[in-house]
C-alpha cells in the first residue's frame, strides 16, 4: 500500500506528537480524493479518486533543500526580494507547520524496464493431485495464470528522503510473452544497498471436467513456462511546499519569509531527485490444460 506515514516518517523523527489530519491532508498531492487511517499500523492511506492508492510523501529537512537542482534560483529570489542580512533558511518550523515543505513519491507508477533478453523455460507438467472417478464425470482444479516477483536493491538513493520508508506503485512489465504489463504496490527505503521487492499474481482457480469410466485415475497435464531477466528503474522524488527565511532583524516589515518553491521552480526537473534500483525478475505461467485418464475414450476440457 502507499502510506503516508504518520509523525514518525512524515516528520522524519523530528517531532514526537502525532500530526493533526488537516496537516497531513496539506501534505498530500492535490489529486487525492480520500484519505484512510489505519488503526493498527498509525498510517495515513491516501486514495486517488480511481480508488487507485496515491503516492506518499515525507518531510522535507532544512538540509536537504538546499540539494535541489535549482536551489540557485530559490536563493537569488530571496536576495532579490530581502537582501542578503543574516537569516536561517527552514523547512516545517513549529509555528507554521500549515505551510510545510515536501518530497513526494512522483504521482505516476514507476516504470520498470527489462535489461537485456529474458532466457526461459517451457516444459510439459502435470497437477500433483489424482482422482479416480466412477462411471461418468470427474473434476479437477487447477491454477491458471501467471505470477511475478522481484527482487530489488537501490543503487543509487535520492537526495531527499534518505532512510526514510515510502512507497509507490510499479509497473511490471510483461517477462518473455508469460505475463502481462500490470503494476502493483511496494514500500522500500531510500538508502543505498537496501533491499525490497515487488510481487505480483493473477492465478486463478480453473475446473476441468473429465469423462472417467469407472476406477479410471484422471490427472491433467499443462504447459509450464518460466523466465528471467534482470530489470532496473527509477522513483522520482519531487519537493514541493515552502522554504522559510527568517531574518535576525525586520526586512521590509516582518523577520520571516516563505519561498513558494513550486512557484519559483515551476519545471518540475528543477525539484527532482531520483532513487535508482537494479535487480532480477522472475516470470512464472501455466497454461493449456489437458486432462487425461489412464483408460481409453476418456479425457475432456476445462
């Protein structure tokens, strides 16, 4: 799931009291329609209106905005509207914490791509379980499908967010024909050599109808494929919100000043920081199901 996390990440440990809702609804992207709490992890769920789960966002630290490609601008906006006196540049300060500066997990899903040719597999097998029928019909179950998973680990961590857990939606793209291209969720952490993974299944459970002559054993053969490539890809991480000058003496009537960074850097690539992951993917499916018996003139289809 994606989560926003409560104070312990939003605020990256920075803060010991819970955020009050209408903090954490600033903090979330503007297309979100709902918002979940979840009363056994303390996490915050955030929903786009498709029902699709929303990307999630933490804390933007003071330290950590002056890493942002186009940090240059912010800073001469500052000069150009209040000089050059004696200041402290903060993110999130107590007393405007309604006005908060954020690194979200980019809204679109993260594209996984595939290095190099996947090598597979295909080999004839045959389900596990046997039934022995009585003059007539039998059936047997069967899983259809194909399944995913992955293995990760980051290679490269964003600037913004280190340490710190989100999560985002993947797309996994199809694996040597077995598959097809699908997405789903993962949390992970934004620091070098961590690991997570990424799974993924659309098996579902077939019948297949056998006609069995009497103490006929009936089994059913299929087609069992699997791949593996390695794949790798990067999660966007975009800051967004406010940078705060707060000025030792009064500068045009007030101590304290907020950057709109969203307005100064309106080229989202001027924001961005990316976390990069490498790892080997492994495809899985089952298909063409024929069901035999150990008589002839019996067989059937699912």
């Amino acid at each position: 799931m994606i989560l926003l996390m409560t104070s312990a990440l939003l605020l990256a440990s920075q803060l010991v009291s819970a955020m009050p809702f209408y903090q954490v609804a600033r903090s979330v992207p503007s297309d979100v329609a709902h918002i979940a709490y979840d009363n056994a992890s303390g996490k915050y769920i955030a929903y786009n209106r498709d029902g699709s789960i929303a990307s999630s966002c933490t804390r933007l630290a003071s330290q950590e905005v002056s890493a942002l490609p186009g940090w240059a601008q912010i800073e001469q906006y500052a000069k150009s509207q209040w000089g050059t006196g004696n200041h402290q540049t903060v993110t999130n300060p107590a007393a405007f914490l309604d006005q908060p500066a954020t690194a979200c997990v980019g809204g679109s899903t993260v594209a996984v791509e595939v290095d190099g040719s996947p090598t597979c597999i295909s080999d004839s097998a045959e389900t596990e379980g046997k039934l022995t029928g009585t003059s007539g019909s039998v059936q047997l179950g069967f899983q259809q499908g194909f399944n995913n998973s992955a293995s990760w680990t980051v290679t490269k961590s964003s600037s913004f967010g280190v340490s710190v857990s989100v999560s985002a939606e993947f797309g996994i793209p199809d694996i040597g024909g077995v598959s097809t291209s699908v997405s789903t969720s993962t949390e992970f952490n934004n620091s070098v050599s961590q690991g997570f993974s990424t799974s993924v299944s659309n098996m579902a459970t077939q019948q297949l109808t056998l006609n069995a002559p009497d103490g006929s054993t009936c089994s059913a053969s299929f087609n069992l494929t699997t791949c593996n490539t390695q794949g790798s890809g990067k999660v966007r991480y975009l800051a967004s919100g406010w940078v705060w000058y707060m000025y030792n003496k009064k500068t045009q009537g007030h101590f304290d000043w907020a950057v709109n960074m969203d307005a100064i850097l309106p080229n989202e690539d001027d924001r961005s920081s990316y976390m990069e992951f490498t790892g080997s993917m492994k495809g899985i499916s089952s298909s063409n199901f024929v069901g035999n018996c150990d008589q002839p003139g019996c067989g059937g289809s699912g």
